[in-house]
C-alpha cells in the first residue's frame, strides 16, 4: 500500500463539514488518487490525474472543489464537464452526497434530452456548480443563459472518454470561453497524444498525478473474477460460501458502513461473520481476528486500512466484494491468503464498468484472471448430498451403532416400515429444515400476462417457488403516480416482460414493486434513465425484503459434532447459530 494510504481525511486541509460528510458516509481514508490530487487542486493547481472510474477519482475533485466553493456567491464557480449524462448524473449525485452540511449548496446538472425549461428554471435561481456534457453546456453558453465569468474550477472528467466520442472540440470551445485564469483538472484513464495536446495548450505548469502499477508475483494464489450480472453480490457470495471449500474468508469492501452491513446480511442468512474496521478499538480489533485465528470465526468483512498487515494462515479465500482502487491494493488484499505456503483462491466482483481494472491487475500480477462460474443451486445441492453421504459412511465406519440398529429392528419386526424406509424417513428428519433437493432454479417467465394488483386485492399466486422481491421506485401518489405508469416504465424502459412485474404499491413519496429477485444488472441500467411523472425512478431492492422460497435451519448443537465427523452442510462456514428464516 502506498505511504499515502496511510493519510487520514483529516490530514487533507479540507474543510471541516466535508470531513464530517466523508466520515459519515464511512469512508476510512483518502484512496491513493485521493492522497495525492486533493493537496494540489486545494492549492489551486492544475493537474493532470491518470485515472479511471473506480480509483475515488470524483471524490478527488468534488472534495477540494466543495472545500473551496463560497456558498454566498450563487454563481457558478465550478464547472465539471462529462461524457455522457449517466456520468454527469452521477458525479451531480456525488457532490450532493459529499455537500450534506454545507448549506444551501446548490449543483446543476445539465445534458441533452433533458427538457431545457427545468433547466433555465434553476440557472436563474442560481446554482454553485455545474456538471454537464458538452454540446449542452455550449448550447447554454451560446444562448447566454448560463454565465460561467466567475468560474474558478474546470474539470475534464474522462477526457479520452470525450475524444472517442467527438466532444473535443467542444470542450476546446468551452475551455476559451472561459476565464483564463480558472484552476482546470484534467482526469483520463490514457493519455492518447489529442489529450496532451489539451493539456499542454490549456493547463498551467499541472501537476501531474498517476497511480503507478507495480509488477507483483502472486503464485500461490488462484485468481478468479466473476462478472457482476443476473444475481446480486450478495447471492453471489452465499453460493460460493456454500459451494466452496472455505476455511476461512475475508471480504473486502469500500466503506466502514458497509463492514458493519453486510456482516449483519451474512448473519440474517445464517453465516456467522463479523466486521473489522477502523472505527473499532484495538482491543476489539484484535479479539476479531483472534478469533479467526482460533477458528472459532471464519468470515470477516474488511476495509484495506483495517487489513493492513493481517496474517492469518487458516484463510483460504479473499473476495474483493468491492473493486479495489488500484492493482496495489489488489496485492495487498489477494496477500491476505496464500500464506505459509498454503493455497489460496482470490475472488474479484467486476461490475461491467469495471472491466478495465480487471485488465490492469492482469498487467500488474502478470496473469490471466480466470472467469468463475458461479455454483448454481443444483451444484450445491450435489455437493450436500455427496457430504451427506460421506457423513454416513464415516459414522458407519466408526460409531458404535448398536442402540440404534436394535432400535431399527424392532420397528421393523413391529412391521412399522422396511428398513430403507425407515432409514429414508430419517434422512428427511436430518434435512427436514434445510432439503437436500436444490429448489428448482428461476423458471421460464409464466406463460399468462400478469398485470398491476391494486392494494388491497388478495395475493396472487407467486412463479412456481421462485423468488420474488420487493424494489422501490421513487415515485409516489403525490406526484400523482398510478400502478399503469410504473408497469409502463418497467415493462417499456426496463424491458421486464410484465407478466415478471407482481404487487404494486403506491405510498406518498414513493412506491414498492414486486419483481423477480434475480433481476438483471442491465434492467437497472437501463432504468437509470427513466423519469415518471417528473421523478427519476431510481429502482433499488428493499433492504431486507429477501424471501427464502423455504425454511432453512442450523443447529448450534448437532455442529461441532458433525464437524469433527468430517461435517455436512455444517461445513459451510459459519453455519452455526439456529436459525429459522421464515418464508415471508
Ligand atoms: P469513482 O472512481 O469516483 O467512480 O468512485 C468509485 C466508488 O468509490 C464510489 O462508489 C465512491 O463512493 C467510492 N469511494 C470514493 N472514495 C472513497 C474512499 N476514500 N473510501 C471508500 N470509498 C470511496
């Protein structure tokens, strides 16, 4: 890790209300892109980072940006221009996050398509930054209704990304109409000569910040990386609990929240895992892996700062369950396994957007990264039943069954049932809570359409034992919503057949919907840019609203023992603390 990872938040020079948003959104620390950009841009500088999405480069300009900006003047003073108006839409949303105690912070983003009237509407209102693409940005210049002779600050967020799109000479006329005295930050993941030639002609004596990949050998270690799609993460990560020969695990994510939460996910599902993050107290800390160490904990969740330097020879696996910000924090976290010259397997999570990390850790580790298939549900259940079978055979070899063989015996000179009956009839007590037998995987979409329920109508029957969910949308009856429009969107933007779409409900500010809960990550991007009576929809799961098609069961008691006998689905890690999940 970088000697600059080791910098606090606090160590930034910035402003005392962006260091209370950061830390309560759980950041731990700057990411190295953060480290070193964020002292120059406070300064004033220019600057040129070498950067690409997923490294904290929005954070990096946003928080000096924010840090810097005089929320008495509402002009804008400063300017982020974005490849496309997913972009701009999100680092907008980054700056609001980032700007929750500044007060009266206003951002704008503008784009095409989107209806200029709203726009004109909050220009004149007056806006402290601006995030746009080009051509619309050089659409309001022209018309004189945005006046950017104020601007402090220009960012050219993925500058190549605005080049292969045919922006460039845009930016170059928006870059001279405005005050050439303006601070100007240039981020790209490559610099193709067009770039440079930027940069040269527009940006003054930059810095210039780029995260160096080192070279690293990892050959203990088994890397894999599975490509966010279908399922979510956290599906992703029980089946290959399940389906793993885990020892011990620890899971890397970005924030200190999300330690805390996902820990708590793992235990409503049954796998007993605990947090390790820089919020903790030594003394905590240390009990954590202690107990890794013991055996008597096999998951942990971790920030890299809280993982720095662990040494635990039981893990057998590490999952990056975030991307890491760079190929040396990659190092840094696959490290964790492989130790004392044990194997180890390393898992990446790689949203589509993220590929180009993939590719940059390949280079760095000098090794292909091998696709994994995730277990299905019938790979699961196959290894269950080959563990159940080995449990009986190892009892057979070296228990004294005696009792229980009489007892066998008697049932069955009682004639209660044959004897393979009765030993049937008891593996389905032994399994009775948690089946061998996997559910049947999502089944073809039902063939009759299925439309809106209105609240209060009785339930209607669910896909034969396949997983619903509850999503909401941020549309509500007070925007005047009704169940059609929702079902229109979905069905239209989204592409989710409507027969897949169940329950609507309609609430003041927003509403729920019943979707397939194995909805495709393309749906989502898809919906990203839908809008419903004036409201993005922004779809996201419930929290919590998992529905188990069956009840599942772990006994604390029967699993030491089943441990030491070479264990059944007791094996899967952490299943160890009773546990009745209900169906509803
Ligand atoms: P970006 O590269 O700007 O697209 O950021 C990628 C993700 O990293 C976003 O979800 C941010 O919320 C998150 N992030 C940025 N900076 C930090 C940080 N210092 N600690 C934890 N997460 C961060």
């Amino acid at each position: 890790m970088t000697d600059e990872t080791s910098l606090s938040f606090e160590n930034l020079a910035l402003a005392p209300a962006l260091i209370a948003a950061v830390r309560e959104i759980g950041y731990e620390a700057p990411s190295p892109i953060q480290a070193q950009c964020i002292p120059h841009l406070l300064a004033g500088r220019d600057l040129i980072g070498q950067a690409q999405t997923g490294t904290g480069k929005t954070a990096a300009f946003a928080l000096p940006i924010l840090s810097r900006i005089d929320l008495a003047r509402r002009v804008p003073q400063a300017l982020v221009l974005a490849p496309t108006r997913e972009l701009a839409i999100q680092v907008a949303e980054a700056f609001q996050t980032y700007a929750r105690y500044l007060e009266g912070f206003h951002i704008l983003p503008v784009y095409g398509g989107q209806g200029m009237g709203q726009q004109l509407r909050q220009l004149a209102r007056g806006v402290h930054v601006i995030v746009g693409t080009p051509g619309r940005v050089m659409d309001h210049l022209r018309r004189e209704t945005l006046n950017l002779e104020q601007l402090t600050t220009l960012v050219l967020d993925e500058a190549d990304e605005m080049l292969r799109m045919g922006f460039i000479e845009d930016v170059e006329w928006i870059l001279e109409h405005t005050p050439p005295t303006r601070q100007t930050a240039l981020f790209s993941a490559t610099m193709p000569p067009a770039i440079r030639k930027i940069a040269e002609r527009y940006l003054n004596q930059p810095a210039e910040v780029r995260i160096q990949a080192k070279t690293a050998t990892v050959e203990a270690i088994n890397q894999q990386y599975w490509l966010v799609s279908g399922l979510q993460k956290l599906d992703a990560l029980t089946r290959i609990l399940d389906a793993e020969d885990v020892d011990a695990m620890i899971i890397f994510v970005r924030t200190k929240t999300e330690t805390v939460e996902l820990a708590e996910k793992l235990e409503a599902r049954g796998y007993e895992a605990a947090a390790l993050n820089g919020d903790m107290s030594q003394v905590l800390r240390e009990k954590v892996i202690d107990r890794l160490k013991r055996g008597t904990l096999d998951i942990i969740i971790a920030t890299d700062v809280a993982a720095r330097g662990l040494d635990v020879e039981r893990i057998t696996h590490v999952v990056n369950y975030d991307v890491p910000y760079d190929t040396e924090t990659y190092i840094h976290r696959i490290g964790r396994t492989g130790r004392a010259g044990r194997k180890g397997t390393a898992i990446l999570f790689v949203a589509p957007r993220e590929r180009r990390m993939l590719r940059a850790i390949e280079q760095a580790t000098r090794q292909p990264i091998q696709q994994m298939r995730l277990p299905t549900l019938q790979d699961i259940a196959d290894r269950r039943i080959e563990q159940f079978k080995a449990q009986l055979v190892e009892t057979l070899d070296n228990q004294d069954l005696g009792f229980y063989r009489e007892l066998v015996d008697q049932m069955v000179a009682e004639e209660l049932g044959e004897p393979a009956d009765i030993a049937a009839a008891m593996a389905f007590l032994m399994h009775r809570e948690r089946p061998l037998v996997a559910p049947a995987e999502p089944a073809e979409p039902r063939e009759a359409p299925r439309e809106w329920r209105p609240e209060g109508r009785p339930r209607r029957e669910r896909r034969g034992g396949e997983n619903l969910r509850r999503y909401t949308v941020d549309v509500g009856r007070e925007h005047g919503v009704l169940p059609k429009d929702i079902v229109g969107a979905l069905a239209n933007e989204g592409g989710i057949a409507a027969r897949q779409i169940g329950a609507i409900r309609l609430f003041d500010t927003y509403s729920t919907v019943e979707l397939p809960a194995d909805l495709p990550e393309e749906c989502f991007r898809l919906l990203k840019k839908t809008w419903v009576r004036n409201q993005r929809l922004n779809l996201q799961p419930m929290e919590g609203d998992q529905r188990p098609p069956r009840k599942t069961l772990t006994l604390k008691s029967g699993e030491a023992s089943q441990r030491r006998s070479g264990g059944d689905e007791s094996r899967a890690p952490g299943r160890r603390r009773a546990r009745i999940d209900g169906d509803e």
